[in-house]
C-alpha cells in the first residue's frame, strides 16, 4: 500500500470518497415518498428518517474504524458461526437479494416507464431488466477502468442535476403541504415511521462493509495511531453526513410540496418524475432518467462484484466469474417483481436485520467497558433476536397476538425501537455473567 504525505484536509477527500460510496440514485426514491405522505409532519418525519437513513451509517463506519475489524470478524465477536450468517445475510441484503434488483427497477421506473403504454408496462420491465444485467455482468466480470470512468462523471452530473431542481423547487414551490396520510397523522408517528423508513437505504447495513474500506484510505494518507484513524474518520463521516443530509431533507420537502400538483403517487421512482417533468420539462424527465440508468449501472456493477469477490472468499471452490453469473440471474429473477413488490418483500428482512445491525455498533463502542467478553456480546445479541424477529413477522402482515400487544406496550415502541428494552437486558444478563465468571477465576486462583 502506497503511503502519501498526510495533509490536514485529507478527511475532505475521504469524506466524498465514503459520500460516493452511500450515495446512489436508488437512494433518492425513499425521501421523497415519505415527504408526499407525511405532508405537515414532514419535519417530524425528516429528523426520524435521517437519523437512521444518515446517522446511523455514520456510526456504522466509526464502529469499524475504532474496532479495526471488517465484518465477519466483528460479528464473530459474539460466535464464529453466527459471524458467519450475519455477514452472508447482509452481503445477500445489500446484493442480490434487495439492493441490486432495486437498481434496474427504479432505473427502468424512472428513465422507462413514462414511455411505455399501460399494457406493455410488463413485458417493457421484463426486457429492461434483462439488458441491464447482461451489461452489469459482463462488466462486473470483465477487467475495465469503464465503470470507474463513468461512476467518476456520473456522480457529479446527478448531483448537478439535483442540485438545480432542489434550487429550483425552493425558488418555486409546487404547492402546499397536505394533511399527513394515517401512518404520518401525528408528530409522534410521523417520526416513529421515518425510523424504519430510514431503513430502506439500508446504507447501515453497508457501512460495515464499507468501513474497511474507510480505514485502508486513512491509513494510506498517512495516519499511524489509532487515534488518529477515529479522528480522521469521525471528520470524514461528518462530510458525507452533511451532503446526505442535504440532498435527503430537500427530497423530503419536495416530495411535500408535490402532492397538490401531481397527486400521491405509488413510488418515490415516479414522484422524481413527475417533479423533474413539472420543472424542465419532458427534457428534464429526460436527462434525469439517462442519469439515474448510469448511476445504477455503475451502482449494479459494483455490487455484483463485491458479493462475488466475498462469496469466492468463503467458498473458493466457485469462481468469481460464477458468482457474479449466479448474482446477475438472481437479481434479475427478483427485479421482475417490480419496484413496489421489491420495497414492500425487504422491509420485514430489513426489520429483522437492522436491530442486529445497530447493537453490534452499540456493543462495539461499549466493547471496553466489558473488555469484549463473549458473553455479553451473546446474551445481548440473543435477546435482541427476539423483538426483531417480532417485527419482522409483523411487517410482513402476521398478526401475533397476545405477544404483538405486550410488544407494543414497551417503552419506545411508539417510536418503533423497543426492541432496545430487550438490547439492554440482554447486556445487562451477559454482564453480569462476565463479573461472575471473574469472580468465580479468582476464587479458583486464590
């Protein structure tokens, strides 16, 4: 690894680098969709959503950065084997499972769909789809600066593009805010909602595997200690923070100001549509779908790559180049469900997920406080299992009865996180099992 000079401003570069990384086009669908449906509470609902959609990503990335370990190995601090299924059910959440099928889908939704007669809509996503992964494979599997030249450029162009309608919506909004859909009514829901709708960016997830990543530059610009690594990463996390920030809030009211114009739409896909056609034009809705289709083709290609690069790892014995064949084919299989199936199919796995996600980070800066015990690690990821399965099961339409109405009787659960009153049983069981069996080490010795 090539070491460079350090420079007091090279958190800037790493912090667009990392902004690069979480940002992708797919990502712009989620706040939109929630400012049009949570209308006068779209504040409320704004801060909900950036906390999980922007907050926790960044903490993600510091978990990382102050533990030294990439993924498995941070997971297997609470067993080897669940280290191992973690990062398998992540990597497959983040690929071909959610992430890469929700890339040609909300390309074809918004750089497609608008042409396209009602009953072609179909067959026209079915061949879309199929184009799209064909390139994204070949390209995935074949040694080119392609994909880098084109993500280098692309970005920029997206962000000019947005920066300008962003402008242009404030200057000239399209109209009032309305009264919040149910699931939005209140202050309170509105933000408790905006929680898990955060979760759709699933940039959390991602930051775990991103992480790694985000040390390997600090460490190339020169930083030894590691101080001097968490330091360099917190600045670095607070400029991809601030832009995304930025770009999410402005989505949100946007999507707000929408709704007395062009109606509730089904998905943020065609809301971005919509408003880029209202302001520019059908050459506006144009130049955004160009954009969007190379922004989630760079997007598809990268994520195909790393799964397989991961999946070889673990099983060596199936090439690389059949991994991303095999992730190609999946993710088409799953992106013929369309966009809205997609969102709806991952909300109840990324229920499941992230609680998991968030206490792993939690437990990763408490780490010294327990000198990494495994047990704490065990009990309190065990117990935190038990709620986000609930949710999971809930999420996807299971009612649970007499269980479902303890569940929401717990403190936070009208914010959507009581699964941390399970979190910190379970860490305060496995602590004191850890003073027990220290107790119990030093009888034996005495």
């Amino acid at each position: 690894m090539v070491v460079m000079e350090r420079k007091s401003n090279e958190f800037i570069a790493i912090g667009l680098m990392l902004f690069a990384l979480f940002f992708g086009a797919g990502n712009l669908i989620f706040p939109v969709f929630m400012g049009q449906n949570s209308g006068l509470n779209t504040v409320e609902a704004s801060i909900g959503f950036l906390i999980t959609g922007v907050g926790l990503p960044l903490l993600g990335i510091l978990a990382v950065c102050y533990s030294g370990q990439n993924l498995r190995d941070l997971s297997s601090r609470v067993s080897p084997i669940y280290g191992l299924i973690f990062s398998i059910a992540l990597y497959l959440t983040i690929g071909p499972f959610f992430a890469i099928p929700r890339t040609a889908t909300v390309s074809y939704e918004i750089a497609v769909a608008q042409f396209v007669p009602a009953g072609m809509k179909t067959f026209a996503l079915y061949a879309f789809a199929f184009v799209f992964f064909v390139i994204s494979w070949y390209l995935a599997v074949s040694p080119s600066k392609l994909v880098d030249r084109v993500g280098k450029y692309i970005t920029p162009f997206l962000l000019i593009f947005l920066a300008i309608l962003i402008v242009t919506a404030f200057i000239y909004p399209m109209g009032n805010w309305q009264a919040p859909a149910e699931a939005y009514n209140t202050a309170g829901k509105a933000f408790g909602k905006a929680l898990t709708e955060g979760y759709n960016t699933m940039d959390a997830l991602a930051s775990l595997v991103f992480g790694v990543l985000v040390v390997q530059s600090i460490r190339m610009y020169g930083a030894k200690t590691e101080k001097e690594v968490a330091i360099s990463a917190f600045k670095s996390g607070l400029v991809s923070t601030f832009f995304m920030a930025i770009i999410y809030a402005s989505l949100c009211y946007i999507g707000a100001n929408s709704v007395s114009t062009i109606g509730l739409q089904e998905n943020g896909a065609s809301v971005l549509v919509k408003v880029s056609a209202y302001y520019f034009g059908p050459v506006g809705a144009i130049i955004l779908g160009v954009i969007v289709i190379l922004a989630c083709l760079t997007t598809s290609i990268g994520l195909i790559a790393s799964c397989a690069a991961y999946f070889n790892l673990l099983f060596p014995k199936i090439s690389h180049k059949n991994w991303a064949t095999i992730f190609s084919v999946v993710s088409f299989g799953v992106a013929l469900f369309g966009l809205s199936a997609i969102i709806a199919g991952a909300i109840p796995v990324l229920m499941f997920l992230y609680p998991l996600t968030v206490s792993l980070i939690i437990l990763t800066f408490l780490n010294n406080l327990f000198n990494g015990a495994r047990c704490v690690y065990a009990c309190a990821t065990a117990f935190t299992i038990i709620p986000a399965l609930h949710d999971a099961v809930t999420t996807a339409g299971i009612n649970t009865g007499s269980i479902g109405t303890f569940m929401t009787s717990l403190p936070l659960a009208n914010f959507n996180i009581g699964w941390l009153n399970f979190f910190v049983v379970g860490f305060v069981i496995g602590y004191v099992w850890m003073l027990a069996k220290r107790k119990s080490e030093v009888s034996m010795t005495n």
